[in-house]
C-alpha cells in the first residue's frame, strides 16, 4: 500500500473542497449581491459540466502520457477556479463568472471517480484493495460532514470570501499530495518468510494504457459500462437512487418544517452523513462480503429506513432514523468502486470511474430539480418517492446482475482486461 496514506489525505483534501462549493458559493452571492439567485446560476455552471467532462476527462487521463501531470494539473485548476471565484463572484460581469465556475467545474470529475480510479494502482488485489475502497468511501462521507461545518463557521465568524479561500487551500493540498504518489516504478521493501529483507515491485498508479499497450476511445468507458454485465448494473442502480438521494437535502428541510422545526433540515442531513461515514468505516470494510450484494443490502436498507422517516413524530426520531439510512448508505459508495475497479479494464479504468460519478451527479440535479418543482406537495409524500426510488434500485440490481462469474463479460468488450478482473472469480460462495 505504497503511498495510500498520502493518497487518503489527498483524497480528503480535495472532496472537502468540493462538497463546500455548494453552501459557499450561495453565501458569498447572497453577501455580495443579496440574490439567492445569483448563487444558484453559478452553483448550476459549476455542477453542469460534470457529466459531460466526465468521459472526456477520463479519456484524456487514460492518453496522458505523463499521468502525474495531468492530474495534478486538474486539481490545480479545480483549485484555481475556486480561488478565482471567491475574487470574481458578484464583482466581475455574470458571463465571466459563469465561464470560470464552468471551467472548474469541468475539473470536477477528476476530484470524485478520477481520484478514486488510483487506488487500483497504489493496492495490489484482494482483501486490502477492498478495505482501501472503503477508506476512500469513507473520504466522500467525512467531506460531507465536515465541508458544510467548516464552511458556516467560517463564513459565521468573517465573511463567505474567507471560507472559500478555506476550500482552495484544500484543493491545493490534494494537487501537492498527488504529486506525491508513486505513478513510477519504485521499489518497496519487504521481508521473506525468513525475515530477510528484500525488494519488490511497488504498487504504483496504472499507467495510460491498458494490458498490451493499447489505448481506449472516447467512447471506450460507456462501452465498458454497458457491455460488462457487472457495470451495468451498478451503473443503472446507482444512477436510479441518486435520482432520488439527490433530492435529499431539499426534501429534509421541507419535512423539518412539518415537524415544527424549519431550521432543523440541516440536523437531518447532518445525521445522515455522520451515519453515512460510520456505515462505510464500519460495514464498507467487510471485505468478505460479495460488493453486488452489499450494494443492494445498501440500498435497501436505505429506502426502508427513509420510507419510516417519512412519517416521523418529531425532529429527534426523524433524524434516528435518518442516520439509521445513512449507515445503510455507508456502504454502498464502497462496494460500487470494489465493482467499478474488480471488472473495469485498464484502458478505461479511469473513464468508467468519472462516467460512473458523473451521471450519478447528473441524476441527483435532475432529482432535485424535480423536487422543487413539487415542492407544494406533502414532504412525507416526497420522501416515501425518495424511499420508492431507493428501494426500487436495490430491485433493479437484482435482476440486472449476472448470476454468475463476470470474468467472460470483460472479454467481450473487446478491451484488454485489467489484473484486477481477475478477482472476479474470486467470488465467495453463493454470491450472485
């Protein structure tokens, strides 16, 4: 696990980063320009580009000859443009604006599926790969709690420009600490059965190309995605829950609001994400746990407890019960990068990952959007369609999933397949 620790707390550095743009970006417009509305056209150019950087952005790390560079390169311009907002925001003309948080933005895939398409380079396969997915699980969940935190206190104690110039810093760390990892061929020492120390291949990130030195397309990733029976259905999964997950925040305010407590949303989220963290440190580590399965126990477990949540009593069972799914949540992020990086090939391993973010992202806009538009109706009656919608992915998986081993489905994509794959058929008994 050369240079993992370092990767975790680039990892860190980076999605706390992130995950603070949304809540920074509306208090600097609200603070400069006194329009939510302001904030909420940048927040949208920052996040639109996602989806479709995603596979140009993971093409392009797949060619990069010199892949250090380039992702170090892009978490300095994810960096660059958080800086340049917290100058430009409410000050500059609205296009320019716009156009900066679109370039940011468009950097965005590389701080959540490109990140995390490392760690089948820094760790050899097996059971401490999928222990090191459920750390870097657990780095998305610990930036969910601690961004939005650091973020009001921030902006509580000074102005929202400070709190923003906080999430650059973070930014700039992550580029620093990447720079630092061992995409070259370094040796690592180690020690024999008879305690002498010897030298080995380290792990290192895999480099552009794929088994046989070809190069995947464009297009490579989405044909990854819908070919390998594995992809595709945690894929189509994830993206369905995130339809409704995504509405959760909205949907979490409107329902503290039939409690008595409109300002109590944030307590509910707070609740799901600390619950979220300990899910994925706890139940994302069970290695021996087929990562299919696990997603769909997830999911399941998620739609449940947010389907009682509906019809909580008060703020304090709601928010009971809104950790409880978010323990469920936990380990659905780790068995989808174990599935993500055990059959994607080499050649698109990074594609599949910003694709598979991205459009989960994309879904998630959609679902709030939608949100909005029905924000009249009952908050219960929103957030049991939340819970349907959850439930409804764990179902989809189910009866998208191959039965048996996945192995053969990588080989029909007609792309060389990764030493990862191969723990495919390292299958527990009776998993699906």
């Amino acid at each position: 696990m050369v240079g993992f620790g370092r990767y975790l707390a680039a990892a860190v550095a980076a999605r706390f980063a992130s995950e603070g743009m949304s809540l920074a970006v509306v208090l600097l417009a609200l603070e400069r320009t006194g329009s939510a509305a302001y904030g909420a056209f940048v927040l949208t150019a920052w996040l639109a580009p996602h989806v479709l950087a995603a596979p140009l952005a993971g093409a392009a790390a797949g060619r990069a000859r010199r892949p250090r560079l380039f992702h170090v390169g892009a978490l300095a311009g994810f960096t660059s443009a958080v800086a340049a907002l917290a100058v430009l925001l409410g000050r500059a003309p609205l296009p320019v604006v716009l156009a900066v948080a679109v370039l940011g933005g468009s950097c965005g895939p590389m701080v959540t599926g490109g990140m995390s398409s490392l760690v089948a380079g820094l760790v050899s396969a097996g059971a401490r790969r999928d222990r090191a997915y459920g750390w870097d699980a657990s780095t998305y969940n610990a930036a969910a709690v601690t961004a939005p935190a650091v973020v009001g206190l921030v902006a509580a104690a000074g102005a929202a420009a400070p709190a923003m110039a906080v999430l650059a810093l973070g930014g700039a760390v992550a580029a620093a600490l990447v720079a630092t990892l061992p995409f070259g061929g370094a040796g690592a020492a180690s020690r024999d059965e008879s305690g002498r120390t010897t030298r080995t291949a380290a792990p290192t990130v895999a480099s552009p190309s794929g088994a046989g030195g070809s190069r995947a397309g464009l297009g490579g990733g989405l044909a990854a995605l819908w070919r390998i029976p594995e992809l595709r259905a945690i894929t189509a999964a994830t993206t369905l829950a995130f339809a409704g997950l995504g509405s959760l925040t909205t949907t979490s305010v409107l329902l503290a609001g039939r409690l008595g407590s409109p300002g109590a949303g944030g307590v509910l989220m707070t609740a799901f994400a600390l619950g979220a963290l300990g899910g994925s440190l706890t139940l994302g580590r069970l290695a021996g746990v087929e990562p299919g399965r696990m997603a769909r126990w997830a999911m399941a477990g998620t739609g449940v407890a947010l389907g009682a949540a509906a019809f909580s009593p008060s703020v304090a069972v709601g928010a009971a019960l809104f950790a409880v799914a978010g323990v469920c949540d936990g380990p659905l992020l780790t068995a989808t990068l174990r599935i993500r990086a055990d059959h994607a090939p080499d050649a698109v391993r990074t594609q599949v990952f910003t694709l598979g973010a991205g459009l989960k992202l994309t879904a998630a806009s959609v679902g709030a959007a939608l949100v909005g538009l029905a924000a009249d109706v009952p908050p219960q009656l929103l957030l049991s369609g939340v819970a349907v919608l959850v439930l409804a992915s764990a179902l989809l998986h189910l009866l998208v999933a191959p039965r048996g081993a996945g192995a053969g489905a990588v080989a029909a994509t007609g792309l060389p397949a990764g030493s990862a794959t191969a723990a495919a058929g390292r299958r527990s008994p009776g998993a699906p």
